[in-house]
C-alpha cells in the first residue's frame, strides 16, 4: 500500500515537471529574424546601412556631415570631375544642383582654373545641429558647419572661412552612405573671412 502511495505521488510530481517543461518551451520566444541593409561604397567597400525603423545617432549625423563637406569642397583644377562624380554620391539630385549653383554663382570654379589652384577643406568648428524633426518625406536635420578652406598655386596661397548651412535627409533606401544620409540642399554663406596664412 505504501509502494503505490509512493508511485502515486511520484508519478504525480513527474507529471507536473513535465507540463511545466513542455509549457515553457512552448511559451519560450522565438528569436525573429532581423533584415539587414547594405551599399557598396564608391571605393568598393561593403557598408551597413541603418534599417529604416533605427534612428540615425547624433555623432553619427556630425560624423558624415563633415566628411562628406570636407570631400566635397576639396578638389583641385586638374581632378574635379572625378572628385565631384565620388562627392555626390552625399547629395540628393536637388541637393547637388544647389552645390553646383553656389560653384557657377561664386565664379570659384573659373577661378580655380584660371588659376590653377588646389582647394582643400577641413572643419573649423564643431557642426551645430540648428533644426530636426519629422516631414513629409522622412526624418529631416539642418546643420551648420564652418569649414576653413585653403586654395593653393604654386607658392601663392589664400585662405577663407565659409559656414555652410546643410539639409539633411535619412533615406536608407537611396543613399550609398554608411548611415543613410543624404544632403538635400547646401547653403554656403556667400560673406567669407580671408586671412593671409602664416
């Protein structure tokens, strides 16, 4: 009697381990899936872009803006084409055209090959970020950038500091950058310091 009270609670007590197992592994979670987004670089590199519900991080925002106004704004009289070609890759179509305007309109262009001058440009301050929110097409960020710019002819050398005004847009989608971004209108303050170089 005592060995069927025994089996009795023994088998009771299985039962209820096993239920709580197959419940557990019925109720455990299933790991989803997660797309994952590339582009290929210019250069050939193979480069994650952000999933469309992934917010773009502030550094990240800084970080392409000033690479992207820096490799814009650096060409020389005898390389400009190929450079410009890369360089828009940064720009939606109107984006670019606003950057080419400011070019045709400023007459640097026919100075820098008048001249026959090399442009280098790199970031004199921090970008500031001026304006963000949602719009009609996407996440939407206006930054501004001073950048220190040098031209350069031989040994005859200039040097000038623009604040360009950049519209940003995140479109995963389109742009071959690393973060998704895009520049959808650059404004570049026409008034610019000159100073003579040490």
């Amino acid at each position: 009697m005592k060995g069927f009270a025994f089996g009795m609670v023994f088998g009771a007590v299985l039962g209820a381990v096993l239920t709580l197992v197959l419940l557990q592994n019925f109720s455990a979670p299933v790991p989803q899936s997660q797309d994952r987004y590339f582009a290929t670089a210019p250069d050939g590199r193979i480069m994650q872009l952000n999933p469309k519900d992934q917010n773009v991080t502030d550094p990240q925002l800084l970080s392409f803006l000033s690479a992207a106004l820096s490799e814009t704004y650096t060409f020389g009289f005898n390389d400009y084409a190929q450079r410009f070609e890369k360089s828009s890759l940064h720009f939606t179509k109107e984006g670019w055209e606003s950057f080419q305007a400011f070019l045709a309109e400023s007459g640097v262009m026919a100075q820098v090959e008048q001249a026959r001058e090399i442009v280098t440009t790199i970031p004199a301050t921090s970008p500031v970020i001026v304006q963000r929110g949602r719009m009609d097409d996407g996440y939407h960020w206006v930054v501004d950038q001073e950048m220190l710019t040098t031209f350069q002819s031989g040994t005859d050398k200039r040097v000038e500091t623009h604040r360009f005004r950049a519209h940003l847009g995140w479109m995963p989608d389109q742009s071959e950058t690393g973060y998704g971004l895009q520049i959808k209108k650059l404004e570049i303050d026409p008034r610019k310091k000159t100073r003579q170089p040490r």
